[in-house]
C-alpha cells in the first residue's frame, strides 16, 4: 500500500482505464471535479483516493465497490504489498469477492484523511481547509463516487457492499443510482441513524471539539487535539464491544501490577482496571492515525444518514431501488441492533431475509467474523 501522509490529499492521476492488476493494492488519487453539496456550499475541485485489485472485463460488468467503516481506509484486501486487508476473509484470490474474477474499488469517503479531500486538504490558496470545511453527508460522498466510477469505465457495479457506515454508503448508492447498482449489501447497519446512535456520536464530537487544542478545527501547524480525539474513540470503541467481550476478556482484573483500589496521591493517581488500559490502546492507536477534523465530518455524516430523508420515507425512497439486496446483521451488536436491519428488510420490496452473523464482540463482528457471510454471499451475489 502507497503511504499517503494522513493529513494531505495524494496527488490526483489524470483520468484512464482501469488500473493494471500489478498495481493491485496501490493507494491513488484522481480529480472528480467540483461538487455542490446536499446540505449547501461546495467544494472547488474534490480528489478521491482508492485501491483496486483484479482487472476491469472488457463488459466493465465485473466491477465491485467495497465501502469502509468511519476510521477505515481503502486498504481492504492485502495486495501486492505485506500489509494485510480489513477484509482478508471477504476479498482476495479464491475467496468469496474473487479478485481473480472480480475488479474491485474502495474509495477513501469524501472528508476523510486517507487521500481524498477533507479539512486537511489545501484550499485552492495553498491553505488547510480545517474550519471551512463544509458539512458534508453519505450522499454527497456518493456522488463523488460515482464520478470516479465514470472515470474507471465503470457505469454499472455488479456489487456496492460495505459494514456500519460503508453500509449506508452502499444503501444510498442503491438509493441514489438504481440503474448503476445490480446487488447491494448492507451489513451492520440500518436505513437511518437512530436518536441514541445521534446522541453517542454528539457526545464523541464534544470530546474533540473541546480540547484547547482544537481550536475550532484550525489547528494544523500546532499540536492536535490528541485527548479529545482519544476521548471520542474510547466512547466509540465502547459501543463497539458487547458487554459480554468486555467482561471474559477484562473483568474487573487490575492492569498487570496496578491496583485501582491504590491511590497514595488521590483518585487520580490509582492503578487501572485492564479494560482501561484497553481503551487507552484503542485511543493511542487511532490519534497516531487519524485527523481529528475528519472524525468531527465523517461522524457528523453518518449522523445525518437517513436514507429516506427528503424522499418520502424509507419505504418510499427504497421502492424504486433496482438492486437485490443482501442484508446482514451481527446478532450481539449493540450499537447497531439487528432489529434495524430486520425493518430495513421490511421496508425494502420483495422478502428479504437478514443474514446473522454469529460474534459474542459486538459490533466489530462486521470485521472480525465476516467470513461467516461468505458461503451465502457465493450464492447469493458473487456467482461468477
């Protein structure tokens, strides 16, 4: 995987066909132009970053698009390169997306950190977007997305499929380009975001915006807002987990020889439970990766997802999507419940059946036991 500094846009290619499968894995950018946004404002000129594996048929009938997680990236399949996929179990040669068979694309969502513009990105006077940056939504990066699929060749995907906030990409694609989408798999995740997924993402925003070291977004050239950062993953990676996983795997143990209950200078000096440790890990691995102001625009996205919003409703919005859906839950999530994908099935045309994925983790059983997809998704999707 090309390594694209976290805080700048790689340099756009100029548009061509499909790349070579010896490139498979290969972080690049291209130009889509300039996009007025749902919500208002827009932006002068976008660049998305992506990775493709496998080659492009003469038909373009063959292509795949695989969306990611809010802190994910583009890197789902290993490649050419040592560094492992997100999606091993899912993509690669023989599995269940074949590569071997499949051209498939994953794109860097429009303000994230990972190549494709976001507040981090130049203005056109050479400055960092940070504050200015625009509220952007699932829908705006869609289209953004589409832009780039003309620029491959591609005007149809055999699949758009993705987990959590890939899969509200993936549902507004169908939503949004219904000739331009044969399946679509939506995997742990429902139509809309509910007022307690709002309320947990608020409360991961504040974290951020209130470090003395935000600075209202514009703090590029000085130190970032590393504790609210880590704060709002500690509070994401909470609803990440099922309260079973934490309890077998930390308990109420002490961190190797801290003991909570021994504070000789006050409260703030005690030793730490292990789950603590846990979530200081969590915390420290995503401020050594991740822009802050992407995590503010990417997660104020997803709080707006609603794919029914100014269509007339879910069902409404969802009854002129041509794609076959394949709907996939993890039965212990507690952020996501299975019962919004249940009404997500109920709302779409047609019986479809909610696939369960079978994890004691909780929501990150989308990632950790996708496998579990992959005899139904032959079946079902990937038949070539």
């Amino acid at each position: 995987m090309t390594v694209v500094d976290r805080f700048t846009a790689a340099p756009a290619e100029a548009p061509a066909a499909a790349p070579r499968p010896d490139s498979d894995g290969v972080l690049r950018a291209v130009g889509v132009g300039a996009l007025q946004l749902e919500a208002g404002g827009a932006l002068p000129e976008v660049e998305l970053a992506y990775e493709t594996w496998g080659t492009l048929n003469a038909e373009a009938s063959n292509a795949v698009l695989i969306q990611h997680a809010l802190t994910g990236d583009t890197h789902v399949a290993r490649g050419l390169g040592p560094e492992p996929g997100w999606w091993d179990a899912l993509v690669g040669p023989g599995k269940p997306v074949d590569t071997d068979k499949y051209f498939v694309v994953s794109a860097n969502m429009l303000g994230g950190c990972y190549g494709s513009t976001g507040p981090a990105s130049l203005d056109p006077d050479g400055t960092p977007w940070g504050s200015r940056f625009p509220f952007v939504t699932m829908r705006d990066s869609v289209r953004a997305e589409a832009r780039l699929a003309d620029r491959l060749g591609i005007r149809r995907w055999h699949a758009v499929l993705g987990g959590s906030m890939g899969g509200a990409r993936a549902l507004e694609w169908a939503a949004t380009y219904p000739d331009r989408v044969r399946h679509c798999v939506v995997v742990a995740i429902g139509a809309y975001s509910t007022a307690e997924q709002i309320a947990l993402a608020q409360a991961q925003i504040l974290a951020i915006r209130q470090d003395p070291n935000y600075r209202d977004g514009d703090y590029y050239g000085g130190p970032p807002p590393e504790a609210g950062l880590g704060l709002a993953r500690r509070i994401a990676h909470i609803s990440y987990r099922s309260e079973a996983e934490l309890g077998f795997r930390f308990g109420r143990r002490g961190q190797g020889a801290e003991n909570p209950f021994d504070a000789p200078g006050g409260a703030a000096s005690r030793g730490r439970y292990q789950v603590e440790s846990y979530l200081d890990h969590q915390a420290e691995k995503l401020v050594g990766r991740f822009d802050a102001n992407s995590y503010v625009i990417l997660t104020e996205a997803l709080m707006s997802h609603d794919v029914g919003r100014g269509r007339g409703g879910v069902r409404r919005a969802l009854s002129s999507a041509r794609a076959e859906f394949f709907l996939a839950a993890v039965n212990s999530d507690r952020l996501y419940f299975p019962e919004q994908s249940e009404e997500l099935a109920q709302a779409l045309p047609g019986d479809v059946p909610v696939h369960m994925i079978d994890a004691k983790i909780g929501h990150d059983g989308f990632l950790t036991e996708i496998g579990q997809l992959g005899p139904a998704l032959r079946r079902r999707v990937f038949t070539l």
